[in-house]
C-alpha cells in the first residue's frame, strides 16, 4: 500500500512539474551503493536545458546534460526510469 501511495505521489510530481512542450522520465528505485530509495523526475524542454527533481526532497537543479545521460546515470546507480 506505501508502495502504491508512493508511486501516486511521484506520478502526480511529474504530471505537475513538466509542461506538455517538455519530455521528462521518471527514476525510480534503490541505489545500489546506499540501498537507499530514491526517485527522480528529470525533464528537458527541445532538449536544450535539463531539470532535474528530487522526489523526495522537492530539490530541483539544472544541468547542460542531455535526457539520455540522465537516464543512463540514474540507470548505472540502480534506479529504473520510465
């Protein structure tokens, strides 16, 4: 049931935190250092600027890199995005 809570939540995060002009993925999971969860929404507007957003602490930062970098790093550390 958390699980489920969970998911709504992060759902819900990326509905709001990216336009309809903006591709974002969402990254979930544990990492395989920490065993920690985390979960991420990163998006990218004409694939120009990276946002990226903390689920868990609402931190926000940006970054030069592309979509797919993203993706693939939040890949390597264990998480699995959508």
């Amino acid at each position: 049931m958390k699980f489920l809570k969970f998911l709504a939540v992060c759902c819900s995060i990326v509905l709001f935190s990216c336009s309809q002009a903006e591709e974002c993925r969402n990254c979930t999971g544990t990492v395989t250092n920490s065993g920690d969860m985390a979960s991420w929404t990163v998006c990218t507007e004409d694939g120009a600027i990276l946002t990226q957003i903390n689920d868990l602490t609402g931190e926000i930062m940006t970054t030069n890199n592309s979509l797919a970098e993203a993706v693939a790093f939040f890949g390597s550390i264990g998480l699995s995005c959508e």
